[in-house]
C-alpha cells in the first residue's frame, strides 16, 4: 500500500491527496452573496480484502478514485469526499463488471475505512468510523479489524501475550488502543487458545502513529494468496 503524506494544519501527516466529487459538484459551490463556499468533506480509505478478487477499481458515485489497479491486500489511503449520502462501488479493474456497490452516509470531518470482504461471489462491505485521535506523548495508537469471512473469533496479542483486541469475530473491530511507542511483534490466535493463525513481526509502531490491522484471507486455504494473512496499515502520523 502505497502511503502519500501530507501535513495538515501543521500537526497531522495523514495519508491521501485525492478529492472526491460527486457529479453535480464539481466546481466550488457558492451562497447567496456570491461568496466562494467550499463544499464539506470526510475522509475515506478502502480496502480489498477480497481474497479471490481480480485487482479492482473503487468508485464514489461516478468517479474512480484510484489511479493503479488495486491488488488484493492493498488499498487506497484516506482521500478527500463530499459528504452526505454516497454510492461506493467496487469494479473488476479496467471493465464494468460489479463486484459490489451500496449507499453510505459520511459525515463531515470524519474519517472512515471501507472493506471489500469475502469471496467475489458472495461479497461483503465492512464500513468502520476510524476515530483518528491523537495519541499521547510516547505512545501509538491500534486496533484490529476481522474480516476472514470463514475464520472464528480471534484475539490479537503481543507475542508476550499483551492483549490489543480479545475476541473479535467476522466484520467486528476493536476500538483503537494506546500502546508505548517500540517495536512489536503481533499475533492472532484463535480466541480463547494459543493456536496463532497469522504473525506481523518486528512492526515498529512510532509515537504519534496510528495504526490498523487487519485479518484476511481464507482459513484452509493451502495457496499462498488466500492464505490467512495479517496487514497493517497506518492510518496517519502526528507530528511531535
């Protein structure tokens, strides 16, 4: 996943560049004295987490948001959306083959992470309200999403055996929580057990970053795509 940063007011790199419009606003909208009114916005990742997906292209309303094809595992980092209610779309790459569309409210000044999931013929949206606070002095933040359609509830622990997020089943997320800002070693075990179904190592979490994980894959599956697999992305990087 390719992170594009940019500093806003000056405290919060934050990971995104591209404004969303719909069609009926693509130019500045104005009030009655013909003052320039700039049109409100949130904030939007997306996430193929499809695991038997060809790459994909994502839409709001009518507009593709991504410029490169986007491969299984990867996504796009926050982008600038009109708010309101909006249509979000996932398209095999290049063609008008639907793999999934439905509606979503977003809502000003929030930022949201949304989930393709599960197998292409049976697919899956998974909307997250990402509320990116910032963290305190020395510490990062984190949380965990599920989104392994066919794997049961999992725990995420450090491989000291520090809980992050207990008992989260298909389509649930933790909370973000505060950690000391080092390097760790993640582990998501099968809930309640020490059975460790997928491992991030040596992930080094900064002060002032924020962060998400996520399972995905199939669990059973012997090929090396669909194997269950744990990411991380970074949600955005407070400035010291």
């Amino acid at each position: 996943m390719k992170n594009i940063t940019q500093t806003i007011s000056g405290k919060m790199k934050i990971f995104g560049v591209l404004f969303l419009f719909t069609a009926a606003l693509t130019s500045c909208l104005k009030d009655n004295n013909d003052n320039v009114v700039p049109p409100q916005s949130a904030l939007i990742s997306v996430i193929n987490a499809s695991p038997d997906s060809q790459p994909v292209d994502f839409y709001l309303d009518n507009n593709r948001a991504n410029n490169s094809s986007i491969q299984y595992g990867n996504g796009l980092d926050y982008l600038n959306a009109i708010t309101g209610k909006r249509t979000a779309a996932f398209y095999n790459s290049g063609s008008t083959t639907k793999i999934k569309s439905d509606t979503m409210t977003l809502r000003a000044d929030k930022a949201y992470t949304l989930y393709l999931t599960n197998l292409v013929a049976t697919p899956d949206f998974v909307l997250l309200n990402d509320d990116v606070q910032r963290p305190a002095a020395g510490q990062a933040s984190i949380r965990f999403v599920h989104v392994s359609a066919n794997t049961p509830a999992v725990d995420v622990v450090t491989s000291t055996g520090t809980s992050i997020a207990p008992n989260k089943a298909y389509k649930e997320a933790s909370a973000f929580i505060a950690v000391q800002a080092a390097k760790y070693t993640l582990q998501v075990r099968q809930a309640g057990t020490t059975t460790v179904l997928a491992t991030l190592t040596d992930k080094d979490l900064l002060a002032g970053g924020v962060y998400t994980v996520w399972l995905q894959g199939v669990q059973g599956a012997t090929d090396d795509v669909k194997v269950l697999t744990a990411k991380i992305q970074r949600n955005a990087l407070f400035n010291n």
